[in-house]
C-alpha cells in the first residue's frame, strides 16, 4: 500500500483556517489527497487530524469520536458568535466570587440543552447558520441541541477570565459551553482562546508543527510517514478502537473482492459474544500488515463489508 496512506496528527496554530493547513500539507508532501477529520476555527490552536491517500475513507468513523479542549473564558461579555471574534452584544460587571465561577463551571457538566451557535455548519430551513451570520442577520428558529460536557477541570481564575479543560460529545460546541456559563453567572461570558488536546482516540502530544513537518520532510531519507515520526498514524492503526481481524492468502484475496471469507466468520461471531452489540472490525493483512476493509453489522444483522481499501 502507498506509504503515504495514514493520518497525519497537526498541532495548527492560531490564525489560520483548516483549509489553510490542508493546502500547506499539500504542497509539502507533494499530494493532492490530503482531507481533514473535524475542522478548527481560525481562533483555535490545537490537534487537527489530517486524512491522507486512502485514509480519506475513514473519516466518518473519526468524525463521531468524543473531543477535548482547553479554554480561556472571558467573563463580562456576550458576543453574536460566542468568541471574543464576534460582536459585542453586551457587558457587564463579573461580581461573582472566584469560587462562585469555579462552582459554576464544574455545574455545567452532563447533557445540557444549549442553544447551537449562529457561526456553525448546523443548518436552519436548509441554509448553514454561519450564511445568515456573514449577513448580519439571525434566523428566528435557530436550534438548540442536546451536548454533553465531561471531565471539567478549572485550570486557574483570574481577574476577569476563567480557564477550563473538559471534554465533549460528538456535536458539542465549546462556545455554548463558555456562553451558558457567562448566563449562570450573570455578566456573559465568551471563548477568548481555544485549544483542542484530544481528537478520539488521539492526542495533541503525538502531533507535530507545520514548520518542524517541512523541515523532516525535506530531510527525509524515503518517501514514508513514518520520517514525520509520532504524528504519522499508519492507516491500519487509524482506527486503534476497531476489533482486529487478521487474514492472509486466499482469505485476503476474497476479502479484497468484496467477500467476508467463511474462514473467519467464526471470529466474527465471537467478537459479538462480548457485549451487546457487535462492534466495529478492521481487517488487517498478515502478509503486508496493512489495512483491507471495514466490517459493521447493523443490530440483530451480520458483518457487512464497509469499506474496502487498495495499494496505490
């Protein structure tokens, strides 16, 4: 299989969108086939997973993990786009007590019915919330969404401002975390720095910077990822949360047809003797050690072939 068919894990800095590092990573591996895995805004820092050659199909298994930030709130004010990148709408005091602010953060953990912000992909009668946004304008109906926010850690308070990790659920806005907070304390309050740490089921300390990518890549010995070093994740470990199935010889070939060979069904029942629910496989070559396919299987249905994965 190409090399270069794996995930690259980026620490993105601060002023630049995603694309941005989409079209950097592009232009210094050479490639045209480089995707992301869950976009940051131009205000965050942090892990930004990059899907490159044949990892581009793994996306939507990515996409539904959880997510962790570190966040800076400031307190006292209230924007259109729940960062300090927005309009201010108002202003107030911040009167509550240290601990007040630290008892309130640590409240707002759990399911929480938050209202979805306007600068976001969600859609409303058909149109992506950030158009109305970019308009000066805000749709009657915009939604609110069940998220959920766990593992709350208040880092420091200071005067004005509140520092806080935690993590979230597939769909989560931190922006709406840092707004309703603002509301429980009465003064507002709005994300003033954002940085992702964690991307399920990996982390900001294994990704690497855009210069320091250039500069290993430029002074590689081989066209291979693994030259970038922790960041790169070969694409059969992409999924490290999948069960693993080996195969080999006439097993492989099936399976590279489109067929889940009678050899292994055996395994495949077993795997779904653990729980409830069979989860999800990725099968792996014994010969090359590289991913082949994605198996699934629908409640009370058998595995299906997913997806199917081919050498460059």
């Amino acid at each position: 299989m190409n090399p270069l068919n794996g995930l690259l894990l980026i620490d993105k800095p601060t002023g630049v969108t995603s694309h941005d590092v989409v079209y950097k990573v592009r232009r210094v591996l050479g490639l045209r086939g480089v995707g992301h895995a869950g976009t940051l805004d131009p205000l965050a820092s942090g892990l930004l997973v990059l899907l490159i050659g044949e990892a581009t199909k793994v996306s939507d298994y990515l996409l539904n993990g959880d997510k962790g930030y570190e966040l800076k709130v400031r307190l006292g004010v209230k924007t259109d786009s729940m960062d300090i990148t927005g309009q201010v709408l108002a202003e107030a005091p911040v009167e509550a007590s240290a601990e007040r602010i630290r008892e309130a953060a640590l409240s707002l953990s759990g399911p929480l019915e938050l209202e979805v912000p306007v600068h976001s992909a969600v859609k409303v009668d058909g149109k992506r919330l950030y158009k109305f946004a970019h308009k000066g304008e805000r749709p009657e109906n915009v939604p609110t969404r069940t998220m959920t926010f766990y593992d709350i850690e208040v880092m420091s308070v200071d005067e004005g401002s509140v520092r806080v990790r935690l993590r979230c659920s597939k769909g989560s806005f931190v922006r709406a975390w840092a707004n309703r907070l603002g509301e429980v304390l009465g003064c507002g309050g709005t994300v003033e720095t954002l940085r992702r740490l964690y991307s399920a089921p990996f982390s900001v300390e294994s990704a690497i910077g855009l210069e320091e990518l250039e500069s290993r890549w430029e002074s590689r010995n081989e066209r291979h990822g693994k030259e970038i070093g922790s960041a790169w994740i070969p694409l059969r470990d992409s999924l490290p949360h999948f069960a693993r199935v080996d195969v080999g010889g006439a097993e492989e070939l099936l399976m590279k047809n489109g067929q889940i060979p009678a050899a292994i069904k055996p395994d495949l029942l077993r795997l779904g003797q653990n729980g409830p629910a069979m989860p999800p496989v990725r099968v792996i070559s014994r010969e090359t050690d590289d991913l082949l396919a994605i198996l699934l299987a629908a409640p009370g249905e058998f595995y299906k072939i997913k997806r199917v994965f081919h050498r460059a």
